[in-house]
C-alpha cells in the first residue's frame, strides 16, 4: 500500500504495510468530552483540572487517575468515570479527513489502537459512522498502556504485519513514543497539540490533520 503524506504543501510518498491509528484525537475529536469529565471530576475532588489535562492525553483512564490522585479509590472512580463517559456523547466529531480516510484502506491493512476500553471505543466510532475496524485494540487487551509499545505490536502481529512496515498516526506525546518504541514509523496530527510541540518529538512527519494522509495505492492485502 502506497501512502501520501502531505506536509507543508508538499507530497511524500511511503510504501506501507499497515496502519494503525489511535483514536481520540485522531480519529475522533473527542475534546469537549474529555474535557468536560475531566473537570467535573477534578472540581468534585478539589483537583487542579488544567494540570490534568497537561498530562492525561493518550493515556489509559486508570493511568490518570493513579498519576493525580493515588489517594483515592482506584476501582470505585474508574467504574464511575467510565459509566459517566460512556453516556456522553455531546460533541463529538470526527477529525478532518477520517471518513476519507479509513473508506480508502482495504480492510486488512489497518486497525485502532486507543486508551479507551471496547465498549467506549465502538460507541464513539458508531456514533459518528465510522467504521470498527476488524482489529481494534484497546485498554482491555494490553496490561501496558501507552507510551508503552504493547499496543501497537499487538495490532501488527494481528494484521499480520512486520513492525516496520507499520505506519501509527498519533496526536500525543504518550502515542507517539508508543508507536516509536514499537519500531514504527509516525505521523503525527497537530489536532490536539500545536505543530512546534510536535516537531520537538520523534515524529517522522506532522500533519495539520488526516486530509494530510491519503491512499495513493490501496493494494489489497493477500
């Protein structure tokens, strides 16, 4: 499969054996949401909502929890965070160019790999008439999250794909030393952080969004 990727107006071309893309953020613009929870969250403890969200993105739900408030219960605020997330989809939309994007990609060459759990992950992607994608891989199949490589080796060894013939689209820090620390390749997308924040990371390249990703050669997979 042959890959454009267009930065600064101009077209690289890629040869690419899968493609794996994280989804909050990236496939969906799932902001307000966050947002929204994880404020009400901070302001019924009496955390600082502004300092969470500088850390959060692109982890797993119980990750942030343990990382700005290990004195509380872990389980009970886990199982009232995703009841309240689940039943929230106020806002969302998809990122520029998804829809484009994953109708182009034959079904066996790519996947979903998020911090978000199953049954969240399928109601935002049909909520927005996205496709699932035959290999999604989410919070409940890794014991690691990201920056944690597991994921992404777990969506390759699925499709069937060396790692090095992966390409991860990301929108986070977290994400995209994941994907690095796999051995892949990435693109990053300026939708949650700003450009010059990402170019400070080991991104291959940087888009403004997925309109900067196109199929050129959609090869089916044998």
């Amino acid at each position: 499969m042959q890959l454009g990727i267009i930065t600064a107006g101009r077209t690289a071309t890629i040869a690419c054996g899968a493609l794996l893309l994280d989804m909050d953020g990236t496939l969906v613009d799932s902001q307000v949401c966050v947002e929204r929870k994880w404020r009400d969250w901070c302001r019924r403890h009496g955390l600082d909502a502004d300092e969470l969200l500088r850390v959060s993105h692109g982890l797993q739900l119980a990750d942030t929890v343990r990382l700005t408030a290990p004195h509380l219960d872990l389980a009970a605020e886990v199982a009232d965070l995703i009841r309240r997330e689940e039943q929230d989809t106020d806002g969302l939309r998809p990122v520029a160019g998804a829809a484009r994007l994953l109708a182009a990609l034959p079904p066996r060459r790519w996947a979903v790999v998020t911090s978000a759990w199953q049954r969240l992950a399928e109601i935002r992607m049909r909520h927005l008439d996205l496709p699932v994608p035959q290999v999604l891989i989410t919070a409940d199949d890794t014991a690691h999250g990201k920056p944690a490589p597991d994921g992404y080796l777990l969506a390759a060894a699925r499709l069937g794909c060396p790692p090095a013939d992966c390409v991860v689209v990301e929108d986070s820090p977290a994400g995209i030393e994941s994907g690095r620390r796999a051995g892949m390749r990435v693109v990053a997308v300026a939708t949650t952080f700003a450009p010059d924040a990402l170019d400070a990371l080991d991104a291959d390249w940087v888009v403004d969004d997925l309109t900067g990703v196109v199929v050129l050669d959609p090869t089916p997979a044998r």
